[in-house]
C-alpha cells in the first residue's frame, strides 16, 4: 500500500521541482496558484478522504518538496471531475496539474501497485479485465454483437515502447518502489 | 492692535431679499421689512429681488449714502455665499466691512419651513430681530499685516529636503539648507535600486545634490543642527550649531520647511533571529548587500514581512477561533505582543517585492519566498508583484501575532518557523537568508524638534500635520511646513511630492511677502488678566505668550497666529479676553433677542442652536440646500467655534426664554481649530452639573456633533430636541405669560 502523503514540517525550498512542473503540458499554469483553497472546497473526493487536499498539494509542489508529492498515494486520489478546475479563481486546471503530476512520479520511478497491475493486464489481455467464455455468451444471450478481437501486434507494440520508455509502470508482482 | 472708538449711535439699514420665489415664495418679505422698521435702531428697511444682483448692490450702497446708515444687515441665503461681497459692497460704500451682518433666511427658514409660510415669515422677522441687535453692537475693525520673510529654513537633507530647498531657491527665495550629517542624501544614501523605475538611488541623489550646490540662492550648512527657533511666521529668527564651528550662526527666515526624516526600526536582539546569524537581516541592509554585489547565489532567501509593525491589535480575522480550536499554543501567543508600532509602514510590501525582483533577476535560481499577513502593493506596483509571482517568487500567508523563529540550524541553514494559516500549521523552511520587513519609525530627533518648533508629535510619534485633508503638509504653527517622512511612512515618489506641497505652501506667504490676518482675532485686556496661563495652555495655535510688561505678568496674543476661535475667550476665568466680532455683548444680544418678542406659539418650544461656522452651521445650510423640513423652532447664532461657548451663554438662554439649548460643533478629531471642540465637551460636563443646581432639567441642554455633510443628520437634531423640549415643558426659569 503506498504511503499517505506525508507532509513535511520542515521544508527545504527547492524551486527545481516546481520548474519541472511547469515544463510539463498542462503544467504552466500551475504557477498561477495562489493557494485560495476553492479547488479542495469543491473537490468530490475530499469530502470522502482525509488526506487528499489538492491545495496542500499545489502548495507543496511549489515549495518543493518533490519526494512527500510523488512518493504518495494521494495524487492518484483525483476523480477528474474537473470541479476544481472549473471554479479556479485563476484559471487553473487541477485534475491536469494531477496528471502531470502523476506522469512525473511514473517518470520517477514511483508508480502505485494497482497501476502496475493495470498495465500489465493490458498488455496480456489487451484490456483492463479478461473477456472469457461467461462473457461472451452473456453477450449473445443480450442479443450484443461479439467484441473485437485483441490486435496482438498493436500489443507488441505498446509493450516495446513502455518498456524502453517507462519501464516502472510494468510488473505484475504488485511491488511498488 | 483694537480699535476703541467711540461707539456712535446705530444706524442700521435692513435689507430682505426676496431671492425670486426661494425666499419669496414662502416668506412674507413685505411684512417682515415693516417689521423691521420697528425695530430699534432700524433707520430704513427695504426688500429686493436680487439683493447680490447689481441693482441690488447698488441699492445697498445708495441707501448707505441716502440714509447715513452705519449698519448693514442683509436678510438673505447663507452668509457661506456672499458674505465677502456685501462686505465688499459696504467697503466701496465708505463703511468698515466688519459693521455688515448676515441674517440667513434662506437656507436656514424658507427653504426649510416651505409648507409653514406664516410661521416662515415669523421665524424669519426673529432672525432680522436678532441680526440688528447684533449689528448694533459691532465695531469698526481692520486687518492686521505683518511682512513675511522672502527666505526659508529646510530643516534636513535628505530627498525631501533637498526638493523643497531647490524647489524653494528656483522661485528667487533664500534657503538656508541644515543637515545633520556630513553628507547630503539622508536615506537615499543607504539605498541600491527604487521602484517602480528601477533607477539607481545614487543617481537620483547626485541629481538632487547637484541641484542644490548650483543654486546660489541656497546656503548649504552639513554638520549642524537647529538649536533654537524663536519670532512667528514671516520673521523666525533660528539658531544654527555647527559641529567644526565655535560660533553659532543666526539667521532670520520667513518660512520654515521641516524634512527630518525617519529611521529604519531594528527588533531587538535576538528576536525574529536578528543578531543571531549576519545572515539574518533588514530590508536597508538588503539594500547595502545588493548594491555591493554581495548576495551570491544562495539557495533560497526568505522574507519577513510586518516584522514590528501592526502591533499591539489582532489583525488576522480568525485568530481567536485558531486560539479555542488548539491548534495554537495559548502560551505562544501571549508572547508575541513585542516591541514594534501599531501602524503600517506601507513601503514595505513593494520594497520586499522590488528586492525580491533584483535577487531573482540575478540568480533566477533562487527561491525567494515572502511571509506576509496583507499585501499592500498600490497604484500601478500591483504590477511588480504580478511580475514577482510570474518569475516564481512564492507568496505564503503567516499569523503575525504569532512569533517567528529564526534560528541556525544543520548545514549552515536557518530554520524559520512560523504558522501558515492556509495550511493551519506551524512549519519551517530552511533558507539561506531572512531578510525583516521593518517599519520607518519616527525620527528620535522628533522630541527636541517639537519642542524647539512648537509643533505637536502625533499619537505614533512621528510630526503631526494640521489635517489630514485641509492641512496635509502644514503644522498647526503657521509658517512651518512638513516635507518627507517626518510626518509619517512615505516611499520615494510620496517624499518629493511632499516637498514640493511644502514648497507651495512657504511661497504662498513668500510670494506676496505679506500676511494680512482677518481681523477675528483676540486681545487680552491686561488689567484683569492675572497671568494664570490658561490660555497659553490650551491654545493649539501658540498664540498667547505670559510675558512680563512693566514688571507684571500678563498673556499677551499674537493677533498673527491667532485663528479666531474663541476658546481661550470661553476658558479666561477672568473674562479678560475679547474675540472681536464675537464679543461677548455681540453674542448675548442674539440670545437675547431670539426670543424677546411676541413670538407667539410659532416657536414653542423655544430652542436655541450655538453652531460652529465650518461643521455645524455648514450641516444646517446643507439641510436647506437639500430642501429638508423640520420644526420652527429652532433660532441659529453662527459662531467661529463651539470652543466659544462660554457656559455663561447657555444661563443667559435659559434667561432670555429659551427652553432648549444645542451647543454643536465638529465631530471630535475634526475641529476646523484642532481643540475647540474637546473644549466645549468639558464645559458640557460641567454645565450639566451647574444646571442642576438652576433647577433646571439636564436634558434641556444637548451637545451634539454635525459636520458640515450632515444635512440629514441636522434636520433629525431639530426633531428630535423638539419633541424632547415640547415634553418636557417650559423652561422653569421662564415668565409664562397665561
């Protein structure tokens, strides 16, 4: 289970962090954060979580404190339900400052288990979950026509190009770093 | 200084004007002109159209001539209008200006009883009453002038200075400049780049330097100090110290110039970490370093802001609600009332973010971060810190009512500590520097230097300027100017602006080289003045001096700096002073012919109004001019400031039938004299008292404060005194004829 976002008392400024942010796409806007809070106000998920607060998070970024970010679980939290960034005094999209922010922890080497799993049943099933026999003749029954059939080559594909890109993301064995 | 003719007998001309239908319309001037040929003294009596009107002007003056009147009395709109004309008018008709008298039934009756026509007409025939009983009584009186120096005194020679004695020599004036220091430049020296241009403060200061040493016109003294200041606007005579010098040097000035500055405040050691690490600093030393290239490229630099300013109170809205819910330490924040000033030194938040700016710009690298409660960045610096955010300058909300923690720390950092109220938590960042936003605090010269000018400190100890409004840069001594912070936290811009104001006040005596005065002024009769230095004591102007004449002590007036109020008349226990055009006599003829005729019931109850001509008697027009209606009763008598009423007046009401009685003045703070009006609330207290022992009722006397915006607020004091007065009943000192 990966850790709770632990956020740090002390905090060592480190601009670095922010600047890689904001290189990101969708990630320039993130500087325009002034830390109102409308975004955790509004956010769905907040209401039913303890931890996950997206203007804490913003706010760290922006400190610095790159390790308590990516390491924790609570990014992976945001629904992308856009509400926040819907009522952003600033005009900031948070749901995408989370992508990017998840995509920055993928490139780090921090990827969470349930993600790993994902990834690798795509990458053997072609889809998230297996489509087997019950499923097809559940289909018929409905009168639905057949799914297509997996591409195997387009998976051979995807396959070579997140194992030389992102080879963090792959792995069956649930183990996250 | 007075004149004491002989008083001939009065010959007093009235005119009614009837103001198209203004006046006409609800007053009966035809009856009130006959009835004022009645009236004693009364040698003709006429009614215009127009009386401010050419035909109507030249009927003053050709019934001056026609009928040898000595009096003039003008029943018309308020004396606020056209007062310096008719005064005028009189003038060119060979009569003294000050024997002209106003009675105003416009502002103050018909346009303010327009459905009570009758009653109108009456209220408007006790106003004439009361006019003429007044102009009977008044004098001949002339301006006193005294001539006024072509030569000015700057007292310091920072930026302000500098621009006010430049400002001052290009108008062909003499200045004499004297700095405290052995160079020019103040504060400007201490400085590396200004906002919002970015200049150099040295370049600024060479050009302001330059512009002072060219100027033959200006005697420039460094190393010296103001020692003694005596004489009033127009001849000061000032004494010089010179450090290298044994000798003083004396100089005589018509104008003086204060530009004293202020200085930088320290905290003491070692809170906010100061003295614990030289790299703990304040903004000025900020400055030094950046100007000396001395910075480097640190990893992070955080700012302080408030760091002993806005002190003493609670600023941050939900800080009693973080004390309950314990996510504070109750302990903690007892401790952090420190020393500091209660006030905000406004240059500081752009200054921060102005040398935030700077480190950004020469080590984009860095992280600058500003702990701040408010951030107040006006006019066009809302731009600096938008290009502060944009260049990645972070910005976090701190309780300053809470300590921060600056201490050294692991790796040569410093750890500051303080509660983020967006995060409600106590945190620390690990930086390499602290710079403290620190306030500009009063000068400690500013002690000595009011006493030496005789101007007032204000309540934060930095000068304290006349008004706000109607007197930024004056002081409450005429002839001596603020320029600079001196009187308060100015930045670069505010100083020169400042000085220039300054520099516009000092040539307005300057230029014309005289200074002619009202003649509203007082006197002291020295026979029965006892020298018990009353007057000196609370006349905000340092107008009365206790001198010795002949052996004896007595008060002596400056007719010059005297303002004409009246407070000291109304304070004298001996009723040694006079405030000519408002003596005594003058006044007690109005109160006591308000009601001495057959009024009838058009004024019952019967309710007299002492009002103070810039608030009060201003509020009352402004009822009128808004058309407002409330009760006859009411009979106003204008006086310069309700600092005058002597309680004495307020018996002689009760006397003359009056069955209410409303002293009102300014709003406390905004006495047109500074004090008159905390006068007046003193002898309130102390007639409430007095009237008791009359048998009178307490609540038949009101003070009551009305500035000259509240029309409304006027109206509803009418009201309201008359249905109080009409319950209560007659006044029991009154002969109720059955």
């Amino acid at each position: 289970m990966e850790p709770d976002l632990d956020i740090p008392e002390k905090i060592r400024p480190d601009p670095s962090f922010m600047e890689e942010v904001l290189k990101e796409p969708d990630g320039e806007k993130l500087r325009y954060c002034f830390n109102c809070g409308t975004c955790t106000a509004s956010c769905v998920v907040s209401r039913h979580t303890e931890k996950y607060r997206p203007r804490m998070i913003l706010h760290l970024v922006s400190l610095g404190a790159k390790e308590a970010i990516l390491r924790s679980k609570e990014i992976w939290l945001c629904a992308a339900c856009n509400t926040c960034g819907e009522r952003c005094p600033q005009g900031v999209n948070i749901a995408d400052g989370m992508n990017v922010l998840r995509r920055l922890a993928i490139k780090h080497g921090y990827v969470p288990a349930s993600i790993r799993a994902l990834v690798s049943r795509i990458l053997v099933h072609g889809r998230i979950y297996e489509v087997d026999e019950f499923v097809e003749e559940e289909r018929q029954d409905l009168g639905l026509p057949p799914l297509p059939s997996v591409d195997k080559k387009f998976i051979e594909k995807l396959s070579e190009k997140i194992h030389s890109k992102s080879p963090s993301i792959v792995g069956s064995d649930g183990e996250s770093k | 200084m007075g004149e004491y003719g002989k008083r001939e007998e009065p010959r007093v001309g009235v005119f009614i004007c009837q103001c198209g239908t203004n006046i006409g319309g609800v007053v009966n001037c035809e009856d009130v002109v006959e009835y004022a040929r009645t009236l004693s003294n009364v040698a003709h009596s006429e009614y215009n159209m127009y009386t401010c009107s050419e035909v109507g002007l030249s009927a003053i003056k050709e019934a001056i001539k026609k009928h040898n009147l000595n009096r003039v009395v003008v029943a018309s709109c308020t004396p606020r209008t056209h007062e310096t004309l008719f005064r005028r008018t009189c003038k060119e008709a060979g009569l003294n200006e000050y024997l002209f008298e106003f009675a105003n039934i416009r502002e103050q009756c018909s346009w303010v009883h327009m459905n009570e026509p009758e009653k109108a007409t009456g209220k408007a025939k006790d106003i004439v009453r009361m006019a003429v009983a007044r102009a009977s009584e008044l004098e001949p009186r002339s301006e006193v002038e005294v001539d006024v120096d072509r030569s000015c005194l700057v007292i310091g020679g920072g930026i302000a200075g500098l621009t006010a004695a430049s400002s001052v020599a290009r108008q062909g004036f003499k200045v004499t400049l004297v700095e405290k220091e052995s160079k020019l430049g103040g504060k400007l020296k201490q400085l590396h780049l200004v906002y919002p241009t970015f200049q150099q403060a040295s370049e600024i200061l060479q050009d302001a330097v330059k512009s002072v040493s060219e100027n033959e016109n200006i005697q420039l003294l460094t190393s010296s100090t103001v020692e003694e200041v005596s004489g009033f606007v127009g001849s000061f005579e000032v004494t010089v110290r010179r450090q290298d010098r044994p000798n003083e040097l004396k100089v005589r000035v018509g104008t003086i110039i204060v530009a004293t500055g202020a200085t930088n405040y320290e905290p003491p050691r070692p809170s906010y970490g100061y003295g614990v690490s030289d790299r703990v600093v304040t903004q000025l030393k900020l400055e030094e370093i950046l100007r000396e290239n001395r910075l480097g490229r640190p990893e992070s630099v955080v700012m302080v802001q408030c760091v002993g300013a806005r002190k003493g109170e609670t600023w941050t809205p939900g800080f009693e609600e973080l004390k309950k819910s314990g996510l504070v330490d109750e302990a903690e924040s007892e401790r952090s009332v420190e020393e500091g000033f209660p006030y905000c030194s406004k240059i500081c938040c752009v200054n921060a973010i102005k040398n935030a700016l700077i480190i950004k710009d020469r080590s984009p690298n860095t992280d600058v971060i500003i702990l701040y409660s408010d951030i107040r960045a006006y006019k066009e610096y809302e731009r600096l810190y938008s290009d502060a955010r944009k260049k990645g300058v972070k910005f976090i909300r701190y309780i300053m009512e809470l300590p921060v923690e600056v201490k050294t720390s692991d790796g040569g950092k410093l750890d500051i500590s303080f509660f983020n109220t967006l995060d409600r938590r106590k945190m620390s960042l690990l930086a390499d520097y602290a710079v403290l936003s620190t306030p500009l605090a009063p000068s400690v010269d500013n002690l000595l230097l009011s006493k030496t000018l005789r101007i007032p400190i204000g309540a934060d100890g930095f000068l304290l300027e006349a008004h706000p409004k109607l007197g930024p840069v004056d002081t409450s001594t005429q002839g001596i100017f603020l320029a600079g912070t001196a009187a308060g936290p100015l930045d670069l811009a505010e100083s020169i602006t400042s000085a220039k104001a300054a520099t516009a006040r000092a040539s307005s005596l300057m230029t014309p080289g005289r200074l002619a005065k009202e003649a509203v002024t007082t006197e002291v009769n020295p026979t029965k003045c006892d020298a018990c230095g009353l007057c000196e004591a609370i006349c905000p102007f340092v107008a009365p001096r206790i001198v010795t004449i002949d052996g004896r002590k007595v008060s002596q007036i400056n007719p010059i700096l005297c303002n004409g109020c009246g407070t000291c008349v109304a304070a004298c226990p001996r009723f040694a002073i006079t405030l000519y055009h408002y003596k005594d006599d003058q006044i007690v003829s109005q109160v006591r012919t308000a009601f001495s005729d057959e009024v009838g019931d058009r004024a019952e109850p019967r309710i007299l109004m002492f009002t103070c001509t810039y608030c009060s008697y201003a509020g009352a027009d402004l009822a009128g001019v808004s058309r407002l209606q409330y009760p006859t009763n009411v009979r106003i008598l204008r006086l310069p400031c309700s600092g005058r009423v002597d309680p004495y007046l307020v018996f002689e009401a009760f006397k003359a039938g009056a069955d209410g009685v409303i002293i009102s003045g300014c709003h406390p703070g905004d006495c047109h004299f500074l004090s008159g009006n905390r006068m007046a609330e003193q002898r309130y207290k102390s007639l409430q008292a007095a009237l008791d022992s009359l048998g009178v009722e307490k609540d038949r006397v009101q003070l009551e404060w009305i500035s000259a915006s509240e029309g409304q607020l006027f109206a509803k004091v009418v009201k309201d005194m008359t249905d109080k007065i009409r319950a209560l009943g007659p006044n029991p000192m009154r002969v109720v004829k059955e």
